[in-house]
C-alpha cells in the first residue's frame, strides 16, 4: 500500500514519511519471513518445490515485480546478464530463487535508507 502512496505527487515531507513507512515495513517483513525461514530449517521442515520454470522469466519476474527493484535499477544500474537466448527450463524451487535474488536487493536499499535517514 505504501508503494502506491508513493506513486502519486507527495510534497518531500510526505515522501519521506511515506519512504519510511515503506521500509519499515519491508524491514519487518523481512525479519519475519528470516525467522520462520530459519526456524523450518532446525525443525527439518523446509520444503523446497520441484517444478519446471524458465530461469529467465523467473529473474526477470522477481526483478520487475519489486518496486524497490525498480527503483534501485534506475539509482544504481541494478541489471542481469542471460547470455542463452532460449527458454532455460530448469526444476527447482522458483519461491527460494526470488527470495535468494532478492536478498541483496532489500539489503542494500536497507543500508540505502539507513544513510539517507542519517543524513
């Protein structure tokens, strides 16, 4: 929700209260989902998915599906390279790859956040 309050004309007040409302919640969300993830893990609970995907689709989905994705793209040239161009269709767990594409995304636009609060 917070992602389509940031999509419409906001004075910079409101933008970085709505920024921060924005990260907050992504942090916690986070937090949330690293806690479970971990605690399936110990408990030999985790259940990785086999089903047919196309990488590339996949990548590309996760990628232009984050908003904060799309943001960091045009800040920090955030960009992947596939260099077949066929379907690629492997088997695994198209879930665990998006989270594991993601990861150092929500980090860095973390630390990202945290600098310019500081600032």
């Amino acid at each position: 929700m917070s992602g389509l309050l940031l999509d419409t004309p906001l004075d910079p007040e409101q933008r970085e209260f709505a920024e921060i409302i924005r990260n907050s919640g992504d942090a916690l969300l986070t937090i949330i989902n690293d806690i479970l993830d971990f605690s399936k893990i110990e408990a030999g609970k985790m259940e990785i998915e086999e089903q047919p995907f196309d990488l590339r689709e996949a990548v590309e989905a996760a990628l232009e599906s984050d908003s904060s994705c799309a943001r960091l793209k045009r800040a920090w040239k955030l960009a992947y390279e596939m260099r077949r161009r066929r379907a690629a269709v492997i088997v695994g767990d198209v879930n665990r790859l998006r989270q594991i594409l993601l990861k150092p995304v929500e980090q860095r636009r973390q630390v990202y956040g945290a600098r310019r609060e500081s600032n």
